[in-house]
C-alpha cells in the first residue's frame, strides 16, 4: 500500500488552488489568485483565492465555490518574530441546481471547538478545499495554521444533502491510497 499524508493532500490542492487553472474530470473547475503581500504597515496577507467545482452526490449535481479573502475586521495574528498577519474569512458556497444548500463564511473561530484556545490565537484560517464525497455528504478539507510555517490543524467540515454540517478534526493524518500490486 501507499501512503499518502493529509498535509501533503491539503497543501497539493492548496498549491493547485493558487497556481490556478485547472479543470477536473467534468472539466468544470475555476481557480483564481493573486500574490501574497505586505502593506506599508508591515501586515501581511494571504493571496485571496477562489475556487469552483461541480461534484455529483448521490446522484445529484452540485456546484462548489469557494473564496478566501484576507479580512481587516478580524484580530491580526502575531507571530513570536513579531511579524503581523491578517486573518481571512473564507466562504463556502453550495448550491444544487438554483437551490443553496450551504452559504456559510467560516473564520477560525468556527474551528473553536476542534482547535486548542493556545493555537487558534496564533493562526489564521488557511484553506478550505473540496476533498472528497462519502455516504456521509460532501467533504471539505479545512485548515487553520500557524503563518508561513507547516504547523497546523488538519480538520473536515462534512456537508449532508440537507445541508446540515459537522466539523471534526482530522485525527489520522494518513489515508491508504491501495497500489496495484503485480501477480
């Protein structure tokens, strides 16, 4: 079997996610970015991003769209160097057919009670992206991060067809990806 980590996944999409671009097999995906940058302040921001997706579940078609914005109302987070960074709120947009499921904007602190009180006030809201669907609904990988370091929080936020949401942490950071073996 292969291994393939839940930090290497989030940051893969992530990455695809800000390289913009790319389709998936229906070929109905759009993803925009702009750069990471500083004001004449000092503070920094993440890129904003958005990104859609059509995803079938259980045999319906649904439309994703998802965009993260750096968000001036919200703290600033410093770090122990004495950098200075925005917060970003993030919206999750779900819709099916011309009926919303889920138009819901996450900050951190929906997080709060999956994320130690210690960490949350030293990150920020780093990405939502869609994951994967499972009899249970529509799975979106989270992440809540420490600024510009790989120190984070892996969570899920999985959406029934009512639209009913339930956000856990990711306690296994690894899934099994079978790999074909040779006979």
């Amino acid at each position: 079997m292969k291994k393939l980590s839940f930090p290497l996944l989030l940051a893969l999409t992530l990455a695809i996610t800000a390289c913009g671009g790319k389709s998936n097999q229906s070929g109905n995906t759009t993803e925009t970015a702009l750069q990471d940058s500083t004001d004449i302040h000092g503070i920094q921001r993440m890129q904003n991003s958005k990104s859609e997706i059509d995803i079938k579940f259980k045999g319906k078609e649904y439309h994703s769209l998802v965009s993260r914005t750096p968000d001036e109302s919200l703290p600033h987070v410093t770090n122990e160097m004495g950098d200075t960074y925005l917060d970003n709120k993030i919206v999750l947009h779900l819709t099916r057919g011309g009926e919303t499921v889920v138009n819901k904007t996450f900050t951190k602190e929906d997080f709060a009670s999956e994320v130690d009180a210690a960490f949350l006030a030293k990150s920020v809201l780093e990405g939502i992206v869609y994951d994967k669907t499972t009899s249970a609904g529509i799975v979106y990988a989270a992440s809540v991060c420490y600024p510009q370091t790989d120190l984070y929080m892996p969570l899920s936020i999985t959406i029934n067809a009512d639209g009913k949401m339930s956000i856990q942490k990711v306690d296994q950071l690894e899934e099994d990806y079978e790999e074909e073996t040779p006979q």
